[in-house]
C-alpha cells in the first residue's frame, strides 16, 4: 500500500470520455491498495481560450485578474472528476488549488509555491477518499489567486507528491514517456526507461515539452520520484530518479530543440564594467527569463556586442526595454530576432567524456548549418541556429552521437 | 457622491461585446461620482453547459463538488470585466465570493448567505476602485465552495448592497423593468415606475423572472431600495420599494404566471393527525420548497386527498419520497402531473378589497378554464390550470382587471 500522486495533463481531460477514463486509471490504481492523490490540468485548449477572451477586452489584461480568470480551468476539469470517480462507486472529494492550502508568493501569472499546507487533503486521504486537486493554482497569504505559469500543473504535481510525502508522483500526458529526441522529427527515436534529473531538467529546459521545467527542478532539489507515462495506454513510461552509474556511462542521452526563443543583439555597447548587469537586471525585474547570454571581448577594447535570448512571447516586450537601456547606454542598436532556434545535446555521461561539442559543430557544420550562438553546461552543448535548419539538425546529431541504438 | 451597485445578468455579460458595454455604463456610473460595486453573472447558457457537463459524468453528481464546478462561469466574467473597466482607464478589481467574504451555511447549490465581511472591497472602493464581484457563490465557514441556486446573483447583490451600505442596488437584466404581465402573451402590458417589496416578492415567487425570490425577501427584510432595469438601453425601470399610498390605490398590479411546477395529489390518506407534517417534514428534509398545499376536509371522515406543488426539477424526487410515505400511512395512492401552471394576480391593494378572488374564478369560468387548486395570501390569488390554458388565464385577467390602463 503506497500513496501515488497522478497528474494528468490537458490533452488526458480534454473531454467527458477522456475523464471517464482517467476516473477508470484513478479508481484502478486505488483498488490495488493504494492512496491516490489526481492532479489535474485545465481542458486542452481551455486556458488558450481564457486568455484569447482577456485579449479581446483589454490589449494588456491585469494579471491580478488574469489569474482568477484562468483558475476557473481547472476547477472545472477538478469537479468534473471528482464525479466521474464518484459515479464508479468510489469516495472522491475535489480540491481548489486553495482548499488544498498551496500558498504561493505574489508573481501573478508566475507564482512560486513557496508552501504546501493540505490538512484537509490528509484527513480526507485518511478517511478513503481519492482527492482530486485542481492544478496550476495557488493563493497568496493575502487571499489573492496566483496561476503557477505555462504547464505549472506538474509543478503542483511534484509539490503535492512532497507535501503529501508520496511515493512516487506519475505525469500523465499524451507521449509515452522520454524519447531521445522527438519521435515526430526522428522516427528511430528511442524512449528512455530511466533519466536523471539533471538531464530531464536540461531537456525540459530546452523545449521537451513533457515535463514543465521548475517542476523537474522541484523534483531534483527533493528528489521526489517522477514518471512520465501515456494517459492513452498502459506502457511502463520514464522513470525520472537521481543519476546512477548506468546513467554515466550513455555519454549522450537525447537531443532536444526549442522554437519558442528569440534573440536579441545589442550592437556596439560600450566596454565597461556594469553595463551588462543594468540591462539583465531591468529584465529580470519585469519577469522575463533569460535563457542564453554571449558577449564577445571587444576587439578594439571600445565596443562590444550582447546577444541574449528569452522566451518568443517576451521577444517585443524585452526588445522595448533594451532599446531603452541601449539608448542611455550609447550602444548602436539593438536587434530582435524571432526565426531561430535551440539545438541542444544532453547527458550525465558528458562530464567525464571530452569532445561532446566538437563532435556537435563538426556534425552541423558537414551539413550546413551556421551556429550563431554557442552555450554550454557540465551535461549539455546548445547552439543557436536559424529555424528552418531545426529538423536537419535534430536529424543529423540523433545520428552521430548513436541514440537509436540502446 | 453615491454608491451604487450594478448587477448584470447573464445575457448582459453573454459576449465581449455586452461585457465591454457594461464596462462602459459602469464607469459613466464612477464619473458621475459614484463608487460603483459591480456583481456579475455567468454568461447566459454557461452555467447550464457546465451542469450538462456534471451529468454526463455521473447521473448523480456530488453537490460540494458541483458547486465547486458552477462556480467557475461566475469567475470568468467577473475577472473580464474588470478587465474591460481597466481597459477604459479606469481602476477596477475583481472579487471572488470568498474574496468579498461571502459565507454561507453548508446546503451546496442552494445555500443561504449568512454574512458578508467584504473589508478588503471597502478598502478597495475607498482607495477608488471599481470593484467587480461575482455573484450566486460564497463560501462556508469551513472553506468549502457553495452556491446560491437559480438566480442567485440577484441574491449575491442585494446583500452585498445592504453589506457596504449602498445608496441603490441596480438589476440589470434583458427587460425594461417590471411589467402588469409577460408582454409576450400581452402586448399590452404596462411596465410600473414603482411596485412593493410585497408584490414583487409574490411576482417572483410566481414565475415572473424578473428577479430571484430570495433576493426581493432579502431586500424586503432589509429595505434595500431596488431598481430592475435594461443593459441594452437607459430606460428608468422600475423602483422595487416600500409600500405607499399610492400603491394601494391599485387593486391588482400584475397578472403573473409559473409553468415550473408540478402538482402531486396523495389519494386516500387517513384522516389522522399528524400525516401531514411527517410527509412535509421529509419532503422539506430534502430541501425541496413545497409551494401550494390544499387539503379537503374528508367527506366520510375517514379519508382524504392531500394536494400540492413543487418545482418541476423535483417532481419525481419528491413522487419518490410521497410514495414510500404514503406506503407507510395506508394510503390509496399518489399522483404526479405535470402539466399544469399557476397562474396569479397580485396587488397590495387587494387587501381593502374583496372580490377580487371572486372575479378571477369567474373570469376563467366564463372562458372554460378549469381550476384545479386555489391558493389565496393578503395579496394575491393563485390558482393551478392546465398548462394549454396559461396564455389564455394571463390575456383574460389582464383584461378583466384593466392593467393595460395606468
């Protein structure tokens, strides 16, 4: 007898059969002797809808509000399931984000989860009761409603499977589990039955969209034990664990790409100390998240050129804000770019193993594909290129480091 | 310098463009100098989808989580609109039940409003804010999520005018105000500049959807003054108020009709003491609202029939019930119709008046309508028919009492 946490995305509740059949795995999974904990996202397409409607009444809706707009979602989907497992005879109760106690800080649209109360989610697991928890949703300690960002339904996932003190936290989505790269775009694509954390993190950072990537940091920092199974079938998935000495030994576990950046450059900065610091803190402080930064020293040892990215839907926003600091700066310009993408190779294995990214750019550079920005860590190598070469290269590096081969 | 609360239906919040038009009267309303405290529906049809919902999942859906599903559609329009008031540069917030601190005690989808702290939305309206809240939910003392039932944003307002003390509470809805009778059965029906607490709370009681029962009892209590009017144009409407003199004047205000209900007849129940209240005790036990009770003084002193009426919704709930008492108690059977309607004429004026009753029962006579039940209060006269004969009773009486003349 354990107690299991399954979250199920929006694509696993999208419809009355498809909660029908969550409600069947639910009540199933129960039966076998355990306690389980549902977590569930809003109907796919759902939020998109939400904020379509914030978009038709104001250009930019207060995320105050926002956040209580978009938390109808999952109460929804919650309620909705909560029934479907009661009309299979079994107790059920359903649970706002606030009735589960999930207090969070006061970053609309953003929140963090800075506490987990669930006494009344205890009690009622107690009592036999299979809970149903409405994702992504929070509340501040002033009473106010906070959504946890895009796919912050499996960070609720992970946080309620620590508060609760679960055995395992299952992450029920429409793939089966991790590939080595996407299945769409290499069909000798090769899904793992176990990857570490850090890997999972540094894919899910790079635009693996199985898992929300602070909800793989949760796991890793109290390495809560997460799978990532199929809602649609009964395969074993991916177990996502800390790293082992099998892990080590694959020097390359997957190759991930991510459309959604865009780049900005800003041309001709002056080369003194703290003008990098401004710019980045002044994003920082309107929420953006900047994923990559490469500054070239200067060759004259006057003028130098910053070229970050962040997410495309901050692209304009932080293209105004650099615009702004580069002006008072006296930098030339500043140039936004939007039609490229991330190539990244991934593994635990790369730490003790040299020539991973010469391997990389030698493979890209045989086939074409022009690196416009370099950036690495201790288990990945990731390139900036033009979109349009995105599935070349995913293609031609899942095949040079040997990935379809177990 | 007023404040004034504006609440706004379901067809007034049914789509962008009728959520920006609200928007717009709202803030024409705070640039006249007033607070403004805005309480808002679900967009019409969204609640009934979100039932349908519940039903395709389970055929009985649990009541604590339903009320969790139902209130979402109130969430939607409630952050929307203060949305679309910010949007025309004015400040808004938006509340939700719990946030307005509106408890209620613990009958899920048909609770009662007990309170209203609602301190942070005074704070709000003295800081000028426009505040947004939703209407038809609250919140038990436990934190458990409840429901007002049908109509219960009417309620939600009401309360919330007598909680911050307003000057006037305002119904928004898609008629001009109140009317002698439904002017789609009488294109002659005259709309009222004024009518009682009193005759609108039998109007609504009886079918006129104006406005929610419980809200005009509400008010009666508390002397909040009411005003129905029209989102779509800026018709005075009508004053819901304290009886005056000239209101007593008038024998008979409206001719109202309820094509809701269902009438139930217990055939052959011994006569004997205490039969009634334990079948009305039980029924009352399963918090359906038993209408018109008539009961004819038995001809042989053995054994009599016991009629009366209830919600259509809970016709074969309450069939259910009756027979397992009239099991119980020996009788000879029960009866359950549906087709039948009541129709009623009101007017505080009645009171000082007899005849009233006498010339309804001989208007329907003259035009073959058949009476089935009589039920008669200080100020009106109700009578059930067959359902095929409601547009016919409505058009006679306007007529045989003179409402087409002011």
């Amino acid at each position: 007898m354990g107690l299991i946490v399954q979250k199920y995305g929006g694509t696993s509740v999208a419809n009355i059969e498809r909660i029908k059949a969550v409600a069947e795995r639910v009540v199933r999974t129960a039966k076998q002797g355990n306690k389980v904990a549902v977590v569930v996202s809003a109907m796919s397409g759902e939020t998109d809808k939400l904020i379509g409607l914030a978009h038709q009444v104001a250009s930019s809706p207060n995320e105050r509000e926002m956040d209580i707009l978009l938390s109808s979602g999952e109460r929804v989907t919650t309620a909705l399931t909560a029934m479907a497992i009661e009309a299979l005879g079994h107790k059920a109760m359903a649970f706002t984000g606030r009735q589960m106690g999930i207090i969070t800080d006061t970053v609309h649209t953003k929140a963090r989860i800075e506490k987990i109360t669930g006494e009344k989610a205890r009690k009622a697991l107690d009592e036999g009761y299979i809970i149903v928890v409405a994702g992504f949703q929070g509340i501040t300690e002033t009473d106010d409603v906070t959504t946890l960002g895009r796919g912050g339904s499996d960070l609720s996932a992970v946080a309620i499977a620590l508060a609760l003190n679960a055995d395992v936290c299952e992450i029920y989505t429409d793939v089966d589990g991790v590939y080595t790269t996407d299945p769409n775009i290499v069909p000798e694509a090769r899904k793992l039955s176990k990857i570490s954390y850090e890997e999972m993190f540094e894919l899910a950072s790079l635009g693996a969209k199985v898992l929300q990537t602070r909800s793989v940091e949760f796991a890793m920092k109290y390495e809560v034990p997460v799978v990532v199974r199929s809602s649609f079938n009964d395969n074993p998935g991916t177990l996502v664990t800390k790293e082992d000495e099998d892990m080590e030994k694959v020097i390359v576990s997957g190759v991930a790409y991510d459309k959604n950046q865009a780049k900005i450059t800003v041309i001709g900065v002056p080369d003194m100390p703290g003008i990098a610091s401004k710019l980045f803190k002044e994003i920082a402080d309107s929420n953006i998240v900047v994923d990559m930064i490469v500054q070239n020293i200067s060759s004259d040892g006057k003028a130098t050129d910053i070229s970050f990215t962040v997410p495309k839907t901050d692209g304009k926003k932080t293209l105004k804000i650099t615009e702004g600091i580069a002006k008072e700066l006296g930098a030339k310009g500043v140039d936004l770019r939007e039609d490229i993408a991330k190539i990244s190779v991934v593994g635990v294995g790369m730490r003790t193993h040299s020539g991973v990214a010469a391997h990389m750019f030698d493979t890209m550079a045989k086939h074409g594909i022009n690196i416009m920005m370099i950036s690495t860590s201790e288990i990945k190598v990731s390139c900036i290129i033009g979109v349009k070469y995105t599935e070349l290269a995913v293609r031609v590096l899942h095949d040079a480091f040997g990935l379809e081969k177990a």
